[in-house]
C-alpha cells in the first residue's frame, strides 16, 4: 500500500514534458505546489510549457534533451544534481508508439530499435543517474507511464509493447534492490490516452481519456506510490491469459483482424533511405 504524502516543495522531474500527458501532468503538480524540471526535445515547446506554469503561479525549469542521446542523458543527470542536489520523484512519461503488424514489420527492425532507445535505454538511463542521489536522502519515487499492453499483449504492438515491459519489469527488480533506501517505483499501466502519439491511427479517433484525466491519476500515484496502477480490462486480459492463454490467443487474434493497420502504417512499411 501506498503512504499518501504531499508534492509542496517537491521536486518533479517530468520527462516528454512539451505535450500530452507529460504537460498535463507537469502543469497539474506545479499547481501543487511542487517545483517541476521539465524535460523534452522540442526547446520552444518546453519553454512554453515552462511559461503558462510560471504565470500561474507555479516554479518550472526547462531542460531540453533528446532521450535516445545517452551522453546527452548524462548531461543532463549532471545539471540537475549540481542545480537542485537531487531529485524526489521521476515520471519516465517520454515515449514512443508504433502500431505495425508484423507482415508490414519484417523490413522494419530499426521500429524495434527506435522503440527501446525512447521507451527502455533513455528512461533506464535516466533514473540510473538520478538514484544515487534519491538513495542517498532515502527518499525517492520513479513512476513510468507504461501500457495496459504489458498485461494483454495486444496484436500489432509487438515493439512498443515489448520495449514498456522490459522498462516494467526492470522497475519491479530495482524497487525491490532500493526498498530499504525509502526509494519506491510505480508502473503506470494506461489504456488509451488521447494524445498526439495516438492520433495517426484512425481506429482511436474520438477515443481514450484526456491528457487531463491522465494527469490526475499521476499526481495521486505520486501522492501515494502505488506498485502499480492498472486497468480493470487489463487486469481481466491478464488473468485470461494465464488461466486460458489459447482462448485468450484466439479472441486477440480475431480482434486483430476487425482492426487493420491504419494508413499511416501502411504509408511507411519500408525503411527510409
């Protein structure tokens, strides 16, 4: 069980930070009263971000950085420690999703290795640099913003969804390695969210929650440190596929074919040149 606590004077560091569920999320602990460092590629995005807290009265810091660039990574860890002396919480939002079947996949390794370098290495790396220092003040929070696809395995996902489990599982070992250093790891296990990494997809239109909505399960997760945050469908999908786990292969596999690659992903089935 989670112990409620609150976010004033805390400091966040909120990753993906320019759009969606990472901007929800930053502009809602900030309202807290938490100070929040906030990360993400796109610069003039960020500092826009950064600007509507601080005119709401919020404290916000904009670190541009590219998550798939290690060293810059590095560099990042750098700046934080030596500017704030450690960081409480870490929400691993930044992510990237590919919806592609696997017919449209063979050519395609490089979806595999764009998955990991956004969703596993940049975040792995990331919350490395900073536990050192969570460890030390033995206080500490990671929350990563995974997929209910973890727990269904869901068709056409094959490298988003393998990409967030290895982040998943490579939480759960960690919390168990810091438990007595105070420092705890939730994994965010969402459904669909309405976000710009879900628009090209034509099947989810009009569909998910808000990144509002999202934002508002985040900020009570970091409120209460959950192990995990799941989804009732997931759960469901979970234990049908270990109590039943052809059934649950049959039903995936006829719900696959009612819902085709969209044209986006039909549009890029070859590698770029």
């Amino acid at each position: 069980m989670g112990d409620h606590m609150t976010l004033a004077g805390r400091r966040v560091l909120v990753t993906g930070a320019s759009s969606g569920i990472g901007e929800a999320t930053a502009k809602a602990v900030a309202a807290r009263g938490a100070r929040v460092l906030l990360v993400a590629r796109r610069a003039e995005e960020l500092e826009r971000v950064r600007d509507a807290i601080e005119a709401a009265g919020g404290r916000a810091t904009a670190y541009p950085c590219d998550l798939t660039d290690l060293d810059a990574v590095d560099a990042l860890v750098a700046r934080v420690l030596d500017e704030h002396g450690a960081v409480d919480h870490l929400v691993n939002n930044a992510g990237r999703s590919i919806r592609r079947s696997l017919a449209l996949s063979y050519d395609r390794f490089h979806d595999v290795e764009r998955s990991m370098a956004v969703n596993f290495f940049g975040p792995v790396r990331l919350t490395l640099g900073l536990l050192p220092a969570m460890r030390a003040q033995r206080f500490g929070h990671v929350v990563n913003i995974v997929t209910w696809g973890v727990q269904l395995k869901a068709p056409k996902f094959s490298a988003y969804i393998a990409s967030k489990t290895a982040l998943d599982a490579w939480s759960r070992v960690a919390a168990r390695e810091c438990y007595g250093d105070n420092v705890r790891f939730t994994n965010m296990r969402f459904s669909l969210v309405r976000t710009a990494m879900t628009a090209p997809t034509e099947a989810y239109a009009g569909r998910g929650a808000t990144p509002e909505q999202a934002a508002a399960r985040v900020v009570r997760a970091l409120e209460r440190r959950p192990v995990h945050v799941n989804t009732v469908a997931g759960t469901v999908g979970e234990l049908l596929g270990l109590v039943a786990p052809r059934l649950s292969d049959w039903l995936f596999h006829r719900f696959d074919r009612r819902f085709p690659d969209s044209s986006a992903a039909t549009r890029a089935s070859t590698p770029p040149r």
